[in-house]
C-alpha cells in the first residue's frame, strides 16, 4: 500500500495499482479512528482522506498556517553565519547585535534569534594553551592510568603549592547585602602578606593534608614530604602526582626521595596543570573562602584557611576523572590543524 509505503519511506510495490492503494488505505483510517473513541477523530480523518483522495501524498503535508509570512528566508540566516564566523567589522574585534544588523539591514532581534540557534556568542572569549612538553602522551597516559585504575596497597595523592596567598583587608568596610542590592566592596585594598599552603589530596577519599608554610622553597618542600612519610600508614606505597616547579627537583629533594623507596613521582606535562585533581580543590578553596574574605593579617588569614581545611575533611567529597587518556589526546589531535604553527 503506497500510504504505508510513504509513511516508512519506501516506493509502492512494483506492479502495483496506486490508485487502488490510495483508496484501500484511505477507506482504512476511518475505522481506526472509530476504533479509538474519539468522537471527534471522524471528521479529521474525512478531512484527511478527502485531501488524500484530490492530491495524493501531498495532501498529507500540512497547510500554510495563518499569520505574518516569513520574511527572513534560508539566504539571509546563511549570510548572517558565515558573515559572524569569517568576518569582522572594521572598527571592532568582534560583532555585537547592533553592528551585525547594520551591516546586513535587518532587525537587532533577529540577529539576536539566529546567533541563539546556532549557539554564536562573538562577545565571549576563552583562553588555552598547548602543552610542547615532548613526552605529553606518555605523562598522560601516565597520570589518568593512576586516576582511573590506582595500584593496589596504594595511596595516589595530588600535590601542589598555592602560593602567595595575599591577606587583604579592604580599605573601606564591607557593604552587607539587602534586598535588592548585593554585597559591595571597595575596589583597593591594604596587603598584610602572604602566606603558602601546601595540599595534598587524596584521590580514593578527597581528604587533604595541608600545612602553611611563610615560604616557597625546597626546605618547605621537604618539610611537607616529611609531614606525607608520617602521615600515610607506612604498608602503603605513594604516588604523587604533581608539577615541574624548580622546588619538586632540587637534588636535596632526589636524596630524600632515595631515602624513601615508597614515594613514586609522577610529573604532569609542562603547562598542563589542568590534568592534576588538587587545581580543582584550590579553586573550591579560592571561590569559597579566599575571594571574598577580609583579613587584617597573616595569622588570621591562615587560621581561616586551617578552619576551612578542617571542615573540608570532616566531610570529603572526592573528585571522580571520568575522561580516558584516549579521550583527551583525541581531542587534542583534533584541535591541532586548526592552530598554525603548534609543532604538535
């Protein structure tokens, strides 16, 4: 039958009587509408099948409803695409609504409607950067090995240092929020100092071991090994994962790590701090406490971080990696020949 040829996109059988099918199928419909009790499905389908019967398949296409026609066809959303993706204007860097709507002599709200469809944004921007590090794939394949299949009677921890933590106090009181206004502050501030602190995070449990330290340098970098070696149960081998700072390598630093057998260093790529999971924990520390917080000195800034970290561990939340090493280098592959020159 031709009608339920169209309806599974497949031509009438061949030898076929389309006249004959389209009048079988046709008689068909009423009954099934009568079958489903809807009183009032009768006189669509005697609609439908009277528009079959004069005009075929093409009957069964919708009518042009009322209302404004169209006045924006298929060349002008096109001619707006490729004008935002491959062009500027000459006075600007990127296109806004008002601009682009100048330039092809439409409205600014249709411009708006077609850069919403196709998810154009021209006013926002984000940075990146490519790892040259010649042995990336190795150091990924490497670190997202420990993230998704850790050894066992191991301890996989994530380490880095977030230094020069500022202590600043606003140089004018906090404005509370009310309703309708949010909390204001004064743009300048006065610097009390800086302080260090040195994280560690647990990839199975998300706990943290973090001391504070006024410096940044190899001695407080080996304290904090130290601090490591004491705390993790001693049947346990420990692979940290962390970066290429100066500090990490220091032959005071390769002695000690001779020393103690069970430390296994796995470095990321170079400008690749996104692969280490402690970044993610830094910037829950920052949005949280840091950004906003007031304080008037050192000592008071690291009893805030030491209250927070506290309260971070009595409640863990560990943050799981669900991308494989293929994922990410895939995805790198991919953006490559669009970037000229990356030596990738």
């Amino acid at each position: 039958m031709q009608l339920e040829a169209a309806r599974y996109g497949k031509p009438p059988a061949a030898g076929g009587d389309v006249g004959d099918e389209r009048v079988e199928g046709s008689a068909q419909l009423l009954p099934l509408a009568v079958e489903d009790g809807d009183a009032s499905a009768s006189d669509t389908v005697r609609t439908w099948r009277r528009r079959f019967i004069e005009r075929g398949l093409d009957g069964l296409c919708d009518d042009p409803r009322p209302g404004v026609p169209r006045k924006i066809t298929d060349a002008d959303v096109e001619r707006v695409i490729v004008k935002t993706l491959e062009e500027t204007p000459k006075n600007a860097t990127h296109w806004s609504t008002r601009s682009m709507a100048t330039a092809t002599g439409m409205s600014q709200s249709a411009i708006s409607r077609i850069w919403r469809a196709f998810a154009l944004a021209p006013h926002r921007s984000q940075t990146f950067k490519l790892s040259t590090d010649p042995l990336f794939i190795d150091k990924v394949r490497d670190v997202v090995g420990l993230y998704l299949d850790p050894p066992e009677k191991a301890l996989v921890l994530c380490v880095d240092e977030k230094s020069q933590i500022q202590a600043l106090d606003r140089s004018q009181p906090v404005l509370p929020m009310v309703p309708g206004v949010p909390e204001r502050r004064s743009h300048d501030y006065v610097r009390a100092g800086t302080t260090t602190l040195f994280a560690a995070l647990e990839v199975a449990t998300g706990k943290v071991i973090g001391p504070l330290h006024r410096r940044h340098r190899a001695a407080e970098f080996k304290k904090f090994l130290a601090k490591l070696d004491k705390e993790v149960p001693a049947d346990l081998q420990v692979h940290l994962i962390l970066d290429n700072y100066a500090t990490h390598k220091t032959p005071d630093i390769k002695r000690w790590l001779l020393a103690h057998p069970r430390f296994h260093l796995h470095f990321t790529p170079t400008s690749a701090s996104w692969l280490n999971l402690v970044e993610r924990w830094f910037a829950e520390l920052t949005q949280k406490k840091l950004k906003r917080g007031v304080h008037r000195s050192v000592q008071a800034l690291e009893r805030d971080i030491r209250a927070w970290l506290a309260d971070w561990n009595e409640r863990p939340r560990p943050f799981v990696w669900t991308k494989t090493a293929d994922e990410i280098l895939d995805k790198v592959a991919a953006y490559c020949p669009r970037i000229s020159d990356s030596d990738h």
